[in-house]
C-alpha cells in the first residue's frame, strides 16, 4: 500500500485481550480523548513498521456483534461504515480469544463482510494446552478466507505477525463471509431497486441500526419503512445470527478441537467463592481493607520526599533570586500549588495500580456480578456497578461509561449518583485532612488513618445507592432489564499492562489537574498578594503599631521563646562551651543577636499574615467566612472550598499556596506542617482540629464541585435540569452533614 501511514481499527469482544494487543503493538506511544461531538473515550496509538510506514492504529470500544444495542457499539458501525470519516480503517483487525473463539467469530464475519481487509487475530494462545485446545491455523485461515495469527501477549508472540500483515493488507481477501441476501432474497431486492449503487450489507446495517452516519434523507427513510415492519427486520437479524454461526461451526469443526476432558475445574470453584453471598463480600472488604493499608504504609516516604523538595524548592528560589514580584510568584504561587497537588503522585499511583491489577486478573468482573444483587433493590442493575466502580478513578469517564446501560431509567440514576463514589480527586483532600487530624495508632494491623480512607469510600457508595433508591422510587419511568455478563478466566496482570495503566492514569490525573492548580494558583497568589484598602497600603506602619502596644500575637511569643530556649541549652552545652572558650558575656550576646533575628522573622510573619488577610482575596474570604464559620473552616479554608468548586482537588493546592503566601518565616515548612501549625487568631487553637477536619472530609465526600462533571452530565442528559440539580442537592446535603458533624464533635 503506498503510504506513509496505515490506519488499522482494532476490534473485538471484551474479555479477548485487545488491550493487551494495542499495548503490545503501540506501547507507551499512545494518546486518549473523545471522539468529535462523542463522549465516548478513544485510544489511538502508533506503531512503527518497516520502511518508514506507521500504523495507527485506533482501539475501538469492545462489542459482541455489528448489531447496536449501546453507543459504544453504534461507534464502531459508524466507524466502519463511514469511508469518509477522518478513523475509517484500511485494515481491521479482530481480536479474538481461544478459548471462546465460536462467539468471537461473530463479530470478525460482520466486519469482513464489510468489504474491509481483515485479519483474525486468536489470542491468549498460551493456554491452549491447558484447556485442552489444538488449533490448525492454516485450515482455518482458509476456510475463514482470511490471514489468522495465533499470538499470545504473555509470551510475545504473533506480534511481529500482526505487524507484518498491516503491511501486506493488499495480500488480504475482501471477499464476504456471508451473503446477506440469503436472510430474505425479497427484502434484499427491494433494497437493491432503492439504492442500486449501494453495498447490501452495509446498506443492511445503516437501515437496521442506531447510528448517526448514513447518507440516507428521511424520503429514504420513509421507503425502506414501508418495505417491512420492524418485526420482520428484527426476524432477519435473528436468521443473519443463525446462518452465520452456521458457517461459523462448518469452518471450526475441521480446525479447531476441544478436549472437555482436560479443562479444569479450578475457575468454577475459585467463582464459588469468590461471588459467594457471603464470602465473597467478605473477601471483596478484605482486599479494599489491605489497598488503603498499603497505600499508606508505601507511600508515605516519596511523598515526604517530594513535600521537602518542593518545600526547599521554594526557600531556594526566595533566598536565590531577586527579590521581587516574579520570584514571589514562582515561590510562593506556582511552587506552592504545584506542590499541593504533585504530593500525591504516590498515593493516587498506587490506587491505580491496585485497581488495574485487579481488572486484570479478572477478579473485578466477579465484583461487577456480586455487586448487582445489591444493585437490584435500588434500582440498579450489575452494569450500573462498572461506572459506580470507575468512578473511584474519575466521575467524567463514570459517566460516559454509563453508555453501555440500555435502560434509560437505569442508565439516569447511574449518571445522578456516581459524584457521590469517591474520585481520586478526593483523594488529596482526604490524604491531608486525614493525616493532620487522625493520629497515627493502629487497630488489628489495620491503622487509623487507612481505616478513615476506607470508610469514606464506604460512605460515598453508600449514599449513592441510597440516593439511587430514592430516585427509583420519584422517578415514574417504566423499565424492564436484565443483566447478562460473561466472567473472563483468571491470569496473572501483565506487567507492561498495569505499568502502561498506571502511567497513563496518574498522567492525566496530574496533567489534567495540573492545568487548573497552576491557574489558580497563579490568581490566588495575585490576590493574596495584593489589595486596595489603606490598611493593605499602611500594613507596616499598622504591625509596628500593633506591635509596639500588644506585642506578637501568642504564636509568635512561643515561637520566640522556644527557640532562644533551645539555643541558650545549646550554648551553655558544656562540651561546646569548653571547645570554643564560650563564657557568660559572650552567651548574653549571641543571645541578644539570635533574639534580634527572630523579632525580625516574627515581624516579618506578621506583616504577612495582616497583608494577607486585607489582600483582595482576604476581603473575599472575609465575605465569605460567615457562611463556612459554623462548619468550622476559616476564611481560609472558605477561599479554598470556593475555589474547589472547579475541581475538588484544588483545595488542597489552594491551601498550599495561601499559606505559602502568608508566611514570612524562612524556614522550609511542608504543606503538611503548615496546615498543622495554622491556629485562630482568637483562641489560638489549631484550625485543623478532629471536628473541622471530620467536617472537611465529609463535605468533599458528598459536594459537587467539579464543574466537568456538571458538564458532561448535561451533555449526557442533553438538559441543564439534572446537572443543576446534582448540584444544589449535593452542595446542600454536603453543607449540611458537615454542620451537625461539627458541631457535633466540637
């Protein structure tokens, strides 16, 4: 084919290993998005071939048949069908899995009927002999009429095959695999009289299918209606069905056999206990139980690492640079929030490490089955539990998942209810607060602050299916559905799999909040740094004054003392007052100059801390501090959850640069150490205390504020009712909860 690039559509069931195929063949040369106008997620990746030819190649969502039942079904016809389109491929290749290759072979006669090269592709080849399965490829490449690869992902084969026949699509046959005609000879000739210049079978499939490609206008339309009624077309695609899997069962019968007496039992009685009612739901805690313990227990040391790097960062660019604006900026704005968010890199890795890990092995799918007898009473059913799980990664893609429930009824209150699963966005929220308040002790191995990250995971399912139980009984639509799902065998994760996951996950997670934090933190800096008011102008003159009459606020007094404590104990050490001939006097007078620099540092801090709290952003926070007051937050804290609203993982960012803003000490203090020593100017109790912090973490586990997903709500809705609803109800009921919490505890 002449030319410098190759685009190849990569199908297939799920369950066959087509990811592990598109990760083989592109590796960490991908890039994910949503197609134009579609939120729904598309991988593309590349791969180089032989003589400067690339392949890109495009990993379409997993469908069983051409026939739609969802959206993510109806891309891929659309896909096919459209020559025009910016994905169609010049090659498709069909993933299909030994082990149940009858029902994969379905899908691959439907796309070479297409008129499409297409190649086969069996993978998982490795376990052929456990299951007693022997495969002559070459009879059945012949009878299929195609080129058939054998591979295995896991022993990386067949995939330099794969490659090489990219490159040879011109050797493919194009010829069908079925003649639709035979499904009804009177249809299709009448077909045939209204569109003589089109294929029949894609013709089949533009006038039988939901997609939103087709050159037919609604004259057309309303000719093909008149034709037949829909219970006949719906009898044809049943007979389409039959005689495909005809010929299916012709062509595997003298190539592919299976020895039922060699297949194991061992999955059957893993599943036996796994999805047990009882056990399985112990098992499934179990492993959520040693997650959280784990993510904390490993991620403790680099995240500490990179809370000083950023920490010592911004005290080197202080002490280095200019003084300025611009270095202030970098210091105290882009560092600090930077910093508040890149902490977490550790923690939200791992979560997804785990995660993968268990979608790999196949054990998530036995969760999905569990779940969905929990799901049932409240209006749910098990494929509402692929989005609720997902969407412990991202509400945005939760909600597109939600695509693939037919049921609309069911299909809304998924959408309405996943805000309240825990997101890794929360996550940052929850890590800080947590390890500032809850102390560090441990009950049965299980620590105290992993055991309050697990239970607010616990929380926030928990109230999404009782708020879907609540939908189910307001909402008056009439449904009826069923559940039907296939459980995949077991094998171990593929390393290059989870690794390419992970990566991929923890990047857009970082990037994509990344872009918002340096935004907002760049603005916060602005207006905490700044202001109008003449007590922002005269803000030195005023601290002297202060000063002068009430002294450091009691802070600062301790902060004083301590230090000249320690530094007298220090001197009059007798080992260091011996070495370095150190009498009384002398001890007076470095006490004298270590007691000057320490008014200067304390002076220095309180002059902050008063231009902070008359900038712009401390007359907002003021504004706003009476309506967070009886939730226990600061006018601090109001700034940091106004400005989460754009994304919940901005508060913490917020909060770093604030008080990064309001410190004027020099030493090099890590965002959690500076949470931690916040007190009331009044009182001077700590501002993150058991009850403010207890009611931090249960307003983010009920608020909606990502403005995103409010966006893709009402995309999906195609209204501003529900998302605008989503919002007051959650924001209301998050308010809420957080007030009788604290005022509860306090």
């Amino acid at each position: 084919m002449a030319t410098n690039e190759i685009k190849v559509a990569l199908l297939g069931n799920p369950n066959t290993g087509k990811t592990s195929v598109f990760n083989a063949l592109t590796g960490l040369n991908q890039k994910v998005g949503n197609y134009p106008g579609i939120t729904v997620e598309k991988k593309i990746g590349f791969c180089k071939l032989s003589n400067g030819i690339t392949a890109k190649i495009l990993d379409l969502p997993g469908t069983y048949s051409l026939n739609t039942t969802s959206l993510d079904e109806s891309i891929a016809v659309e896909i096919l069908l459209n020559k025009k389109g910016e994905y169609f491929p010049d090659v498709a290749i069909v993933v299909a899995e030994v082990e149940n290759l009858k029902r994969n072979l379905l899908l691959f006669s439907q796309i070479k009927d297409l008129g499409i090269p297409t190649v086969l592709v069996i993978n998982m080849a490795d376990r052929m002999q456990k299951n007693g399965i022997s495969l002559d490829v070459e009879s059945l490449s012949k009878e299929l009429g195609t080129k058939v690869i054998l591979s295995s992902v896991r022993n990386n084969s067949g995939i330099s095959e794969i490659k090489q026949s990219i490159e040879d699509i011109d050797a493919i046959s194009t010829d069908s695999f079925l003649d639709i005609t035979e499904v009804s000879p009177e249809y299709f000739e009448r077909l045939k009289k209204l569109f003589p210049q089109e294929d029949p079978y894609k013709l089949w499939l533009v006038t039988t299918q939901d997609v939103n490609f087709t050159e037919i206008d609604k004259n057309q339309q309303a000719q093909v209606n008149d034709i037949t009624t829909t219970v006949d077309l719906r009898r044809y695609q049943h007979k389409e069905t039959v005689l495909r899997y005809k010929k299916i069962n012709a062509s595997l019968k003298k190539a592919y056999l299976k020895d039922p007496t060699k297949a194991t039992s061992l999955k059957a009685k893993i599943d036996s206990v796994l999805t047990h009612k009882v056990w399985g739901y112990l098992i499934f805690f179990a492993i959520l139980f040693l997650i959280f313990q784990v993510i904390y227990d490993w991620s403790n040391y680099p995240m500490d690492l990179i809370d000083g790097f950023f920490a010592s960062a911004s005290n080197w660019v202080s002490k280095t640079l200019p003084s300025g604006m611009f270095t202030n900026l970098i210091a105290e704005g882009i560092l600090a929030g930077i910093g508040g968010i890149v902490i977490f890199i550790p923690q939200i890795a791992f979560l997804f490490l785990f995660i993968s890990i268990l979608e790999e092995s196949g054990y998530m799918s036995r969760v999905v089955f569990l779940m969905d007898k929990l799901m049932r009473p409240f209006g749910l059913s098990g494929k509402s539990v692929v989005p609720l799980m997902s969407g412990t990664a991202c509400a945005i893609p939760a909600i597109m998942a939600s695509r693939t429930i037919e049921n609309w009824k069911e299909r809304l209150i998924t959408i309405l209810v996943i805000p309240f699963t825990t997101c890794s966005a929360r996550l940052p929220v929850y890590l800080i607060i947590i390890s500032i308040v809850i102390p560090e002790g441990s009950f049965m191995f299980i620590s105290y602050q992993a055991f309050t990250l697990m239970a607010l995971y616990i929380l926030g399912f928990g109230v999404s299916i009782l708020s879907a139980w609540i939908l189910h009984k307001i909402l008056k639509i009439k449904t009826k559905s069923f559940f039907v799902m296939e459980m995949p065998g077991y094998k171990m994760p593929q390393a290059k799999n989870v690794g390419i996951t992970v990566l991929e996950k923890t990047k857009s997670f970082v990037f994509g909040a990344g872009k918002i934090i340096l935004a907002i933190s760049v603005i916060l800096w602005f207006l905490g740094s700044y202001g109008l008011s003449e007590d922002f102008k005269n803000a030195e003159k005023n601290v002297d004054e202060k000063i002068a009459s009430d002294g450091f606020s009691d802070f600062n007094k301790t902060f004083i003392s301590s230090n000249i404590q320690n530094y007298e104990l220090s001197l009059r050490d007798s080992v260091s007052a011996k070495i370095y001939h150190i009498n009384n006097q002398d001890i007076q007078d470095s006490l004298a100059i270590k007691r000057n620099d320490l008014i200067a540092v304390a002076k220095e801090d309180e002059l902050a801390g008063y231009k902070l709290e008359h900038s712009f952003m401390g007359q907002m926070g003021k504004a706003f501090e009476p309506l967070v007051k009886p939730l226990g937050y600061d006018w601090k804290i109001g700034i940091a959850v106004l400005a989460s609203f754009a994304a919940r993982e901005v508060f913490v960012g917020t909060l770093a640069t604030i008080y990064s803003v309001g410190s004027g000490g020099e030493e090099e203090e890590t965002i959690k150490e500076r949470l931690a020593a916040e007190v009331h100017p009044s009182t001077q109790k700590p501002v993150f205390n058991f009850a403010s912090g207890i009611s931090i973490l249960l307003f983010y586990a009920f608020a909606m504020q990502c403005m995103s997903t409010l966006a893709i709500v009402k995309r999906e809705t195609n209204t501003w009712k529900w998302p605008m609803l989503q919002l007051a109800i959650m924001t209301g009921f998050a308010y809420l909860v957080a007030l009788i919490a604290y005022q509860f505890l306090k």
